[in-house]
C-alpha cells in the first residue's frame, strides 16, 4: 500500500448549557441533554460532502458525551460533547465549523464550543511519483501496490506544507500502537532497495 493521501482531522469540544433542576419541577429547569438533541440528529444525519475517487465521504463522529450529577432525579445544568470530523479535500476546516454553527444555531442550543485541528487534508494524485513507487516495489517486492487514504493523520501533513507531492511508503503497521511493535528484518533491505530504484528513477528522469 501507498499513502497517497490523508483525511484532516477537526475536534469540537461542545458545552450545552441548560438550567439545572428537580425532575418532578421541569418547568423550572432547563435540560440540555433534550435541546441538544434534535440538533444532534441533524449532524449525525448530515452529509458533509461525497468524497473522490481517493477519499471516502467525510464522517463526523460522536466520541465523548456527559452530563448530570449521577441522580435520577436531577436535570443537568450542563452537557459536555466531544465529536471530530475526518475530514476529505472536499470539505475544509472552516466550512465544517460554519456548517455545525449553523445547526445549533438553527435549533437554539446555547453552547460555547472550542475547536482543535490536528490536521489538514493532503493528496498527491495518481502520477510521476505513485507511478515510480509502484514499478520500484513491483520490481523488488513482486506485487502490485494499492493507493489508499485510509488510517490516521501522519508526520505527512506538516511536510505536505513544502512538499509537492507526497507520499508514504514504509514496513509492514500489522503491529501498529500495540505492545511490542515491530517489523520483519527481512522487510528492511527489501524497503531500502525499493528507495534506492525510486531515487535512481526520478534522478534518471529528471537528467534525461
């Protein structure tokens, strides 16, 4: 597999404030969890945008969500959201924040919401250097390697930033974050080899 590309990831850290209160007096409260819901519904149902031919559909996730003091008869006076958006190239950081502003706007939540961007999309598309990376590990490897945008961010999105194109190419991740992470010492002269044809490709290319 080549890294041809890799989604942005945009996080919201998003309080609801209500009004807290006794259950059996609801009138007198205002519940957070209940006026943050149909907007809720709306961005979970929300089609951020269709994707390409190298990105899937952007996603906005839910990971986090709290509220009340533990009893069953309190309502909230607050509820804590926590979501991010893996976002594509067809989105952008600022299009994702207007859009979600504009549904909790739309359904009247009183919120404070806090931002983070860990990182931004990039793609280098289908070409010279995909091209020459995949002849390279065809060559050494025998096989014929993918491109693919899937996985997390990566160091590649602080390059990207001076680089043309882009792309990543490394072992085997089968272990990846886990204990005892590692890769085959069979797979390290193989992985130089393919570095050494691509740099004497696009060197011979760029002389010709």
């Amino acid at each position: 597999t080549i890294k041809n590309g890799r989604r942005g990831s945009l996080s919201g850290n998003l309080t609801v404030k209500g009004k807290q209160g006794h259950i059996a007096y609801p009138h007198l409260a205002v519940n957070p969890v209940h006026t943050f819901a149909p907007a809720l519904a709306e961005l979970a149902a929300t089609e951020w945008d269709a994707g390409n031919e190298y990105f899937p559909p952007t996603g906005f996730q839910i990971s986090n969500i709290n509220g009340g003091t533990g009893a069953t008869n309190v309502i909230p006076g607050t509820l804590n959201v926590k979501f991010n958006f893996r976002f594509s190239t067809e989105s952008t950081e600022e299009g994702l924040k207007q859009r979600v502003h504009a549904v909790l706007d739309k359904h009247g939540v009183d919120y404070g919401l806090e931002w983070m961007c860990s990182g931004q999309p990039f793609l280098t598309e289908a070409g010279k250097l995909t091209d020459t990376a995949r002849r390279a590990i065809a060559e050494v490897c025998g096989v014929e390697a993918e491109l693919s945008t899937s996985g997390g961010t990566s160091d590649g999105r602080f390059i990207k930033a001076v680089a043309d194109e882009l792309i990543e190419l490394g072992p085997s991740n089968a272990t990846i974050h886990q204990i005892n992470e590692n890769v085959l010492l069979e797979d390290i002269p193989k992985l130089s080899a393919v570095y050494e044809r691509m740099m004497a490709d696009l060197l011979h290319s760029e002389s010709a």
